[in-house]
C-alpha cells in the first residue's frame, strides 16, 4: 500500500500546470501563435548577459569543483559573497553563515516550514496566495494552513481579520511582496502595523512569531515601487529568495534561506534549516548555479519589458470594463472575473483560446491572474479577444 495523500498529490496537476499542458496541446493543433497562454509564471525576459559570462567562466575552470559535491548549506565562498551583498545593498552585518542555499524559493520555503513546525502550530497566509503555500504547510510540515482574506479595495492585509487569526499556536506569518498573483506591493504602512501587531502578540503569548517573507520577486518592481528588507523592520524574519525570476532562471533552480543572527534561537533555527534540508534529501543546491549567483550579485534581468506589457494589459483591460488593483511589481495581473464564478468564466476564456488562472486557485475568488511574462505582441493579439468576453457579458456593447 502507498501514501494515498502523496498519491493523490502526484496524480492532480495544479490548475496552472494543467493550462500550461493544455495549451501545448492545444497548439499542436491551431498553432503555438494562436494560442494566448497567460498560464505559467515563466520569465520572458532573456537572463542577463552576466549569466552567460559566469557560465563560461566557471566552465573554464576545474570541471571537478564545478560539478562537484558543496557543503550541504553552499559553498563558503559563495554564501560570503551573497551576505556581502546583502549587507551592502541593506546595510545589515550578515556572514555565510546567516545562509543557507537551496533549489530554488519552493526548497528555501520547505525547509523553513519545516525547521519552524511542531506540533499544533499555525501558520498564517494573506489571500490571494500562491497555492503550493498550503501543501508545503500541511502536506510537507504536519501544521495548519491559516488563510487570512486580503482589503478588497487595494489588497493589502486587512487587519482585523488578521488579529482575529493569531492566537497562541502561530507560530509565523508569511508575506509575498510583491505578491504572486496580484503583483501588489505592501505599503511600508502595512508593513509597520503588520510588524507592531506581531510584536504586541508574541510578546502577549510569550514566544516569537516569525516572519516569513517569501520575496523571489524583490527586484521586479515597476516605478520606483519600494521593497522594504523586513529583516531590518522586524528581527524574527526569515527570508526565502530565489534567483529564477531576478536573474531569469527558473528552471536551474537555485535560491537560499537567510536566517539573520537577530532573530530569536537563529542558531538553533539555523541548524533546524540545515536538518531540514537533509530530512528532504536536498544534497546541496546545484554547484555551478551556486557559483553563478555568486558571480552575478547586484545583477537584475530588464524590467521594463515587463513594464511595458503591463501597462499594455492593464490599460486595454480596464478601458474594456475589467476591474483590477494596478500591480506594482512581478509579472501578473489579478482582475476580477465578469461573472462571480471564476472557474466558469475562465473556461469560457478557454474557449476564445485564452488561458488564464481561475482566482479560487490563489483563495480569492471572483477573479483571474494574467501571467504577462510573455511577448508583447501576445498581449496585443489577445485584446481583441478580451474586448470579445466582455461584450458576450454586456460590460461594453
């Protein structure tokens, strides 16, 4: 007899894979440039060309240290460079040792989960969230998945369904800023009343309460839009990074846990990261992708393609009738379905060849995410039949 909870997990493809399949096939079909794939957050921006120098550069090196074995939390070498770099860019006073590197944010955040988790705790997730969030909790961790509901008018925290939330057995909070699926970006107001709340309760319950601030979209960001590094806020942080969508790479799979020194207990939440990595069987993160990150500290993929289609997209949505919170960074847009229900609607989109995320995905119903890292002739082929939805709902004649 098998685990029938991994069973059904690995026989049922999220929503987003499934469309992201569908549309494949669909292709085959009626041709890859007549379907409108907004499924899959996968970079359209070319990595930057410091990537391929660091390639080639560790290429040219010993192939046994490229392809070998590093210690299992990263190579030393490279874990100083990148708290170098973060305490330049942040002015914080961290070493190698505050680091951990993983395959990618989606090992970074199971490992954290798992170090934090114990029996009966909680952890709190702001709606609209990325869904793998939950399994990680639950699936991966043995705790409980707590979804507090967003403001509706900007979707930033709503406070008062966040205190009613917290109680004695959370044990963290995470946060996504810029946010998957809404590229919104919590105001540092939010972040101050999130912070002082935290403060009040744990000091109430007698025991930290972590903050998880999950952020592979830190330097996707949109004018001047600023991203505050929570660890400077709020010292019982910890952060999940991943390079996939900064330096385009998400298929190589390479990120870290960050655990600063001020944090309560670090050096025991630090060892539980590490225990948790080898209780998942990650080895140690890919050596050459180490190295590149390394390499390539400071460096961000152009955002301003990103830009552009969004301000492609949302200009031509909302001129239609389509309501949506303008994103501040990432790559999505997250309006609200033309009819209450999002499944339904998205499968009529289907039929127009418009793939796009039923909101109940992300536990926020009534809308849709827009994954726009794609070419932006895509989006402009795709208006006409957006503009077509919304007349066969009446919103414009």
């Amino acid at each position: 007899m098998v685990n029938q909870q991994m069973a059904a997990l690995g026989s049922s493809r999220s929503t987003i894979r499934e469309l992201f399949e569908y549309g494949n096939s669909r292709a085959a079909v009626v041709g890859r440039e007549n379907v409108f794939d907004f499924s899959l957050g996968n970079p359209s921006v070319p990595a930057p060309d410091a990537v391929r120098q660091a390639i080639m550069q560790e290429a040219a090196g010993d192939p046994v240290a490229l392809h070998g074995y590093t210690s299992a939390q990263g190579a030393a070498d490279v874990r100083q460079a990148l708290a170098a770099d973060l305490n330049a860019r942040f002015g914080t006073d961290y070493t190698g040792d505050s680091l951990y590197l993983t395959a990618g944010a989606a090992a970074a955040l199971s490992c954290a989960f798992n170090a934090l988790a114990c029996p009966g705790d909680e952890f709190i997730v702001f709606a609209p969230y990325f869904p793998e969030y939950k399994m990680f909790i639950e699936s991966g961790a043995g705790a409980k998945c707590v979804v507090v509901p967003p403001s509706a008018a900007d979707l930033q925290i709503d406070f008062d369904a966040l205190a009613q939330a917290l109680n004695e057995r959370t044990k963290a909070v995470v946060v996504n800023s810029p946010n998957n699926p809404s590229g919104v970006v919590y105001s540092e107001q939010t972040l101050d009343r999130l912070t002082a709340l935290l403060r009040e309760r744990a000091q109430a319950y007698g025991h930290p309460i972590y903050l998880i601030s999950d952020e592979p979209y830190r330097e996707i960001v949109y004018e001047g839009a600023q991203v505050p590094f929570l660890p400077c806020r709020y010292a019982d942080t910890v952060v999940c990074y991943s390079y996939s969508k900064s330096l385009s790479l998400p298929g190589e799979r390479i990120g870290y846990v960050l655990v600063p020194p001020q944090a309560a207990d670090s050096a025991a939440l630090y060892a539980a990261v590490c225990g948790a990595g080898r209780a998942l069987g990650y080895v140690c993160a890919p050596s050459l992708f180490q190295r590149v990150a390394a390499r390539c500290v400071g460096v961000s993929g152009d955002v301003a393609a990103y830009q552009a289609n969004r301000d492609l997209l949302y200009d031509g949505l909302t001129a239609m009738g389509y309501r949506c919170v303008k994103p501040q960074g990432a790559f999505y847009l997250f309006p609200q379905t033309l009819e209450a229900d999002d499944r339904a609607f998205c499968a009529r989109a289907k039929g127009y060849d418009l793939l796009v995320v039923p909101g109940a995905d992300f536990r926020m119903p009534g809308h849709m995410r827009i994954s726009y890292c794609v070419a932006t002739d895509t989006i402009r082929r795709a208006l006409p039949l957006f503009e077509q939805l919304a007349r066969d709902y009446g919103v414009i004649s």
